[in-house]
C-alpha cells in the first residue's frame, strides 16, 4: 500500500491517487480496514426511553450492515446487543417494541434485555451447554450526552476520536436539542463516500459554489484545527448578528462565531449553528454512490433559516452537485494525483493521511 503513502508534509504531499475512488476492491477493503474500526453515530436515547424498551436497526446499513438491538433493562441500564440468535442466525427484533425478553421467533431462545442466555426448548441433552457463546454478542458503544457511538472493532475509545468536540461544545445544553424529523432528510449523491467528505473538510470552495452562505462568512477568517481522529472548522460570521452567544469561559468569547463544523473520522459531521445542530452521516452504498444522512435537531426556533445555519438544503444542492461533477473527472485516463493548498486544505490533507495509515 506505499502507493498510498501521503507525505506528512503537505507542501510536497500528493493526494489519494484515483484509483482509491474507482477500484471496487478499495471500497471492499475500507469496511474492515477503515469503517469497522472506527466509530458510527447511531442515533439518541429517546429510542429507549423507559425500562423494556427494544430499538433494533443495522449499523451502517448497506455497508456495513451489522443487525443490532439498543436496549433498556430493568434496571435502566443501557445495552447494544446482536440482533442475531446465537443458535441458528435467526434476526431477532423487527421493530421498536417493550418486551421483558428476547425470544428467538424460530425455536423459542430466550436472552434477557442485557443479552444473557436465558433459555432454550428442547436442548435437554445437549453437553456444555449453555456457554458464554449463547449469550447474544455486545457490541462496543459509548454516550455523549444523549448521542450514541458504537465501533464493531474499534482501534482506539470514542473519546480519542471525538474528546475534543466533547469538550468544546460542553458550554451547550444538548438535553434541550430536539430532534425534528420535518428538518431531517436523506440524499443520494452520485460520489464515492470520500468525495463527499473531502469536500465537507476544507472551506476553499466557499466563495465559488455556496454564494448565499459566502454572503453570510468571512472567508478570511475560516480556519481548519486539526486533531488526532477529527477536526474542527470554525465559520465566522460577517456580522455580529446569528452568531453563538459565547459563555466567558469560551476560548472563543468576543469573536462573531456563526458555525462550528466538527467531523469525525471516517464520515460523521456534527455541524452546530445558533439554532441547534445538524448531523451528517455519510454512508457509502457504491464506489459511485453515497447516502448522507442529515439528523437535525432544534434548539432555539426563532433563529432558524437565519446565518450560516440557513438553506442547509440549498447548500447541500450545492455541494452535490460539484462532488458528482469530481467524480465523473476522476474517472479520466488524464487524471490521477493533485496537490493541496497548504492555507486551505489542510484537513482533506489530514483525511487523506487518515485513510492511508487505517488502509496501510
């Protein structure tokens, strides 16, 4: 994989030949070595809210495609289990349901709501059994606030790849955020998954593609802070108006802050604005299509469709369509490696290295 080495030096790096984008077996490759190992946003507590309660869904569908069960037990604790019975691979759950069990519809095994082997008919003769093997599998998941993170094979802990979001947005009462399914939507974008996240990551495209948010930003003061697994773009905001009222303590405090956009490695953006925050998730499909998920959830109404934050829907027209043109040029024989800016693309610089040190 040295063909996919990106020098630590981006005033004399390269960027990811083309070949990543078009070859099928790098697309293959990235679910284990890039996807599996690294942390999926999936979703919030309000899907179990009470003891019993049972929300079944598939991690990273159609790529992934991992069957798991978020539940709630008796006792109020929280688990992320299998949705695959232990004794023939039946899925278990169907759908958003309180139950005081788990039972296995096709030969009656029972696991309790932490995935504990319960029991089983007809399997009196069976030697060594139960083991810990019929117990349903748990799945490495971890909170923020109300948002739920899980990994099937994660390389480092969540807060590794996301502790500085944690503890920058800290200042933001999240437990007021509420999720609106009216301003939540999903679009099929004709690119590879990393198309889509490289140009999420640097602001340079601004002031040619998204006139109505240039008129809202400072393009001047855009800046890109990069850390381990993630990073942060700060939008500043031309005017004082529809910018974050800052608490003192804030780093930030006296300046005119419109947006924070922060991603995590590989494909998950939380994008916090005056109203509320956006979430992005990113899902590849195909070498030449991708799902983005935006999960929206409001936290002061009367700032909506004002600043930064404003014609999200317009913005993202916007960016779909410059990604599906790059994806039709990156196909071309005349095409295979370019260079970065140093001043603007220092975290498609960072992606870029990201995937070649999980790849390689």
């Amino acid at each position: 994989m040295t063909h996919f080495n990106i020098n630590p030096d981006i005033s004399l790096a390269e960027t990811l030949p083309s070949e990543f984008y078009t070859d099928h077996k790098f697309f293959e490759l990235s679910k284990e070595k890039i996807f599996s190992r690294s942390w999926q946003y999936c979703g919030d507590t309000d899907v179990v809210k009470v003891p019993g309660q049972i929300h079944p869904f598939y991690l990273l569908e159609n790529y992934l495609d991992e069957p798991l069960i978020l539940s709630r037990d008796k006792t109020d604790r929280l688990h992320l289990l299998s949705n695959v019975c232990t004794h023939r691979g039946n899925i278990l759950v169907d759908g958003n349901c309180i139950e005081k069990n788990i039972v296995c519809r096709y030969h009656g095994r029972r696991f309790d709501l932490d995935g504990k082997f319960l029991s089983m008919p007809e399997f009196g003769e069976v030697q060594n059994f139960p083991s810990r093997k019929d117990d349903l599998p748990g799945i490495p998941f971890n909170t923020w606030e109300k948002f739920i993170f899980a990994s099937m094979n994660p390389l480092a802990p969540l807060h590794e790849f996301a502790g500085e979001m944690f503890s920058g947005m800290s200042w933001l009462p999240l437990e007021e955020f509420i999720y609106d399914p009216s301003r939540s939507r999903d679009y099929l974008v004709k690119c590879h998954w990393a198309l889509y996240c490289e140009n999420y990551l640097e602001g340079f495209h601004i002031p040619y593609v998204h006139n109505s948010l240039n008129a809202e930003l400072d393009y001047s003061g855009y800046k890109t802070k990069l850390f381990r697994y993630s990073n942060l773009q700060v939008g500043i905001g031309k005017s004082g108006e529809d910018c974050f009222d800052l608490p003192n303590d804030s780093p930030d405090f006296g300046q005119k802050i419109s947006a924070y956009y922060y991603w995590i490695f590989p494909n998950i953006m939380f994008n916090f604005y005056p109203w509320g925050l956006s979430i992005n998730i990113v899902k590849p499909l195909k070498p030449d299509l991708t799902k983005v998920s935006f999960i929206n959830y409001v936290w002061k109404e009367e700032l909506l469709d004002k600043g930064a934050g404003a014609e999200l829907d317009k913005v993202e027209r916007e960016d779909e369509a410059i990604v599906e043109n790059v994806q039709r040029g990156i196909r071309s024989r005349n095409y295979d490696r370019g260079r970065y800016s140093v001043a603007r693309e220092t975290g498609t610089h960072h992606f870029h290295r990201l995937i070649s040190e999980f790849i390689g």
